[in-house]
C-alpha cells in the first residue's frame, strides 16, 4: 500500500512539474539523478529538458567530464533535469539511443532529441553548448 501511494505521489509530482531531489549522505542535495541497473528514465512534466550523460565507472574521459556534468546540473538546476546513465548498469538505456561511444551527453525536450555532444569537454565549452540548447 505504501508503494501504490509513493508511486502515485511520484507521479502527480512529476506531471506538476516538481522534481524530487536526492540528498546525499552529508544532507547536500543531488542535482544529478543517477538511473539505476533496471530503471528507465525519471519522467518529467511537459516541456521540460533532460540532459542525460551516458558514461562509465572505468571510461578517464567520463570520469574528467563528471564534474563539468554536475557543475553543470546546480548552474541550470531548474532550467533542465540532469540525469546520469552508467552504460554497463543500463545496457538497455544505451541501445535505445544508440550509445556507441562514450561519454555521450543527449538533450531532450518533451521526449524528442534536440542536441547531442560526443566527448568531454571542459565547463565553459560544455555551458555555452547547454545556454545554446536551452531555450
């Protein structure tokens, strides 16, 4: 009966444009929303941007490109949902949008691919491409 209740909660949140944010261990909030093994992607009210960031725990330039991605999340928190996609964990994420190479960052607006960038990148390249997409 819980479930049925939070998973109902859950999604008139989503459909009213809320966005639960995690807390870390250290009560800090989580801008990041890091899909796990088994999970699709967070639904989010209509109109709203996701940046989905499709990576790897082993993959260097993933791991250099990560605090650029999280930087990125609280900057323009409220302007897109942010989202973390570990292409081992979610295989089934990653055909589905074709992943062939990562770490791979994929906008969508109202479900449909709007932009896509290859490669890490540094901050201020990775935000003019976000203010540039982001309309």
């Amino acid at each position: 009966m819980k479930k049925i209740f939070y998973v109902t909660l859950m999604t008139i949140m989503a459909l009213a444009g809320f966005q639960a944010r995690a807390e870390s261990e250290n009560g800090e909030r989580e801008y990041v929303y890091q899909v796990q093994a088994g999970e699709d992607l967070p639904e989010v009210a209509e109109g709203t941007y996701m940046v989905i960031d499709f990576n790897a725990s082993w993959c260097m330039p993933c791991r250099m490109f990560k605090p650029a991605f999280d930087r990125a999340a609280q900057e323009f928190d409220g302007k897109a949902v942010f989202v973390s996609v570990n292409v081992d964990a979610c295989p089934d994420l990653a055909r589905e949008f074709a992943v062939q190479s990562i770490p791979f960052v994929l906008v969508l607006h109202d479900g449909n691919e709007v932009a896509r960038q290859l490669g890490a990148t540094s901050y201020p390249e990775f935000k003019a491409f976000l203010e540039r997409t982001l309309r």
